[in-house]
C-alpha cells in the first residue's frame, strides 16, 4: 500500500527468503533506513533490497494501483 500512495517502487533480493518473510513463523519486522543504518541495529538484520523504482516484484505500481482498486 505504501508504494501504491507514493507511485514508488522498490527492487526486492527475496531469493529465498520469501517464506522466511511471509510464512507463518515467528514474529519479524521491516524497517526502511539509511544505507549502511543497519549496521547500527541492536537486533540480527539484514538488507533485503532498495526503494526507488515503479516496480515492486517485477510489476509496473500503475498495474498494482489498478488491480487494488478492483
């Protein structure tokens, strides 16, 4: 939803990573920041991809925009 508001994109490294992410595990958090803001966390993190864009997985955001809309 926050990138259909904003009509930004962003460019995911997922590989792997998406039922980690997404499936029914334990609890976990996103986080946007600063490159290199992540090396100051006081928890386990990694970087999962960059904002910036008007695509999010591969899909134009104006063709996200019209199937939400739906």
């Amino acid at each position: 939803e926050a990138a259909l508001a904003s009509g930004i994109g962003a460019k995911l490294e997922l590989a792997g990573a998406a039922l980690a992410l997404f499936g029914e595990g334990g609890g976990q958090a996103l986080v946007a920041c600063t490159p290199g803001a992540i090396s100051g966390f006081p928890v386990p993190a990694r970087r999962l991809g960059s904002v910036g864009g008007d695509t999010l997985l591969g899909v134009p955001i104006e063709e996200l925009r019209q199937a939400w809309e739906v």
